[in-house]
C-alpha cells in the first residue's frame, strides 16, 4: 500500500539494484519485513547507517516439529541450496541463511523476529480471511482433521506492536512470536457466528480424496513430521519481554470489517465452494455405507 501515511517520506527503489539510494541518511532501527534471501540482505546492509536492526524471519527456519514445539534454541535447517530450483522451494533454509548473515554483520544490534502464520485485516493471503468468512456463514462448512489438533497464528497488529516495543527496549536476539495455540473445536466457536453447521471431516478421507497440506487454510494432516497437525512453535520468550495477544474472535471480527469494504471482495484462499460442497457430499455418502457396515 504505497499511499499509506502520506505524510512519511520515502525512498522508493529495488533493494537489490538500489540501496546505494539509503546511503548518506542514518536511522535509529531498521525493520526489514521482506528479506528473503542474504542477497535481499547484503546491498541494504553495505548502504544502511542504522544502530539497529529488526529481520522479520519465520517459523519455517525450525528443521524438526516432531519431538514438541520448537523454542528459540531449536535446531533451524542448513540444506545446502545447489540450484535455482531448489532455492525457490527452500523458503526456511533461505531465511536461516538470511538470519545468520545479519547476526555475522549487526551482532548484538540484532533482533530476529519468528513469526506463525500472520493474519488480520489487510492480509492478502486470505489464509484466516478464508475462516473467518466462511464460519460467518449460513449452511454446512467442511471443518479439516479433529477437534483436537491445535492452530496457532499472530495477528499482525499484536505482531508489529510487539516489534515496536523490543526496538524502544534495545532487545536483540531471536524470538518466536505466536498467540497460544487452540484447539481447531475453540477456533471454530471463536470465529463463528452461529451460523455455520460445521461438518468435521477426518485426514484420511481428505488425503484419500487428494486434498494437500495447506489446500486447506490452516491444515495439515497429522503425522509423524508434524504431530500437532500444524506448524506450532513455543512463545513463552516472547510473552516473557511483554507480547500480548488479541483474541481469535477479535482477529476475525475485524477481518470480517474489512471484507465487506474491501474491492475486489475476499482475497483468494482454500478450496472453492464448489469442491468443498462435492466433498462433503462424497463423506455423507461414506458416513452413510460405513453406517450399513
């Protein structure tokens, strides 16, 4: 959004051809939300005059979800990237090469931010827009794995503050920034309005019918790899140094504002309405033969 706060001046370039443009200035903190690579990294930091640095990294860096949710300390990924190819499908190893850059050159000048899946109002990715919408509405609603399998988010306003508050505090180091994860039965009932007739569906039937991880806004089959059935990691640092969490009915009350101001409608995310009608009428038929034995 190239028009907010107008009043703030800027400097408009490609970081990777145009850093040279940030040279001569000098600023109190950086925050950096979309370096993906050290190549997105290295022209800002050979430009920037900056005493201190905030990259905006992911939960993706953590290499094993299986043994519990990972801390700060947790083994992060270190695939070695041969190709183009391969670095496009390497989102994680790529941040935790980014991250490992900016710690070699800032050091202690240094906050590295994890963050779950961003929501909120504003979000393109539509991935908790797509709920929010949906447990609005009227009529039967696919709901993905168990009633028990957990979800974890933070909503970008509770994220940005939190950001905010460590900058004025001079914190360095790395931390996970999460709301505490719920139970997909509590995040049903905080985002719906009572509308909704949710119709629970287990991993089996959904993989066996083709559906993948994430076709499904905020799903993954449960498994081995990933036994919560989804990304969680823990954030007890961070609510240690005073992050605060709005609720899941907050979040999406005012996505729902947002959606019916919007252009263009609800951002696109998640399987269409009509996929989602042919697959719960696949699984009634299957509840049906599985009740005749």
């Amino acid at each position: 959004n190239p028009d907010a706060f107008p009043e703030l001046p800027r400097i408009m370039g490609d970081r990777k051809k145009d850093a040279r443009k940030l040279a001569g200035h000098k600023w109190d903190a950086v925050i950096d939300t979309c370096a993906y690579t050290p190549e997105d990294l290295i022209p800002i930091l050979n430009n920037i005059d900056t005493d201190f640095y905030v990259l905006v990294s992911t939960v993706s860096v953590y290499s094993d979800y299986k043994n519990g949710a990972p801390s700060e300390t947790s083994d992060v990924l270190d695939n070695k990237l041969t190709n183009e190819e391969e670095r496009g499908k390497a989102y994680g190893s790529l941040k935790v090469q980014t991250e490992k850059k900016l710690l070699e050159t800032m050091g202690d000048r240094a906050l590295i931010i994890r963050p779950s899946i961003v929501a909120g109002p504003y979000d393109p990715t539509g991935r908790f827009a797509f709920w929010a919408s949906k447990l609005a509405k009227e009529g039967k609603t696919l709901i993905p794995g168990s009633k028990e399998r957990v979800v974890q988010w933070i909503d970008a306003r509770d994220l940005a503050a939190f950001i905010l508050m460590q900058v004025e505090n001079d914190t360095n180091g790395i931390f996970n920034v999460a709301a505490d994860p719920v139970d997909m039965e509590t995040f049903v009932a905080e985002l719906g309005t009572g509308k909704t007739e949710g119709v629970w569906v287990d991993d089996a039937f959904l993989i066996k019918h083709g559906i993948e991880s994430f076709e499904i806004p905020l799903w993954i089959p449960i498994s081995e790899e990933y036994p919560e059935g989804f990304i969680v990691v823990q954030n007890a640092e961070a609510k240690r140094v005073g992050l605060v969490c709005r609720s899941a009915h907050e979040t999406a009350k005012d996505i729902r504002k947002w959606l019916n101001i919007r252009d263009g409608g609800a951002p696109k995310a998640g399987l269409s309405r009509e996929k989602e009608l042919e697959l719960l009428r696949l699984y009634e038929l299957f509840q049906a033969e599985d009740s005749r034995g």
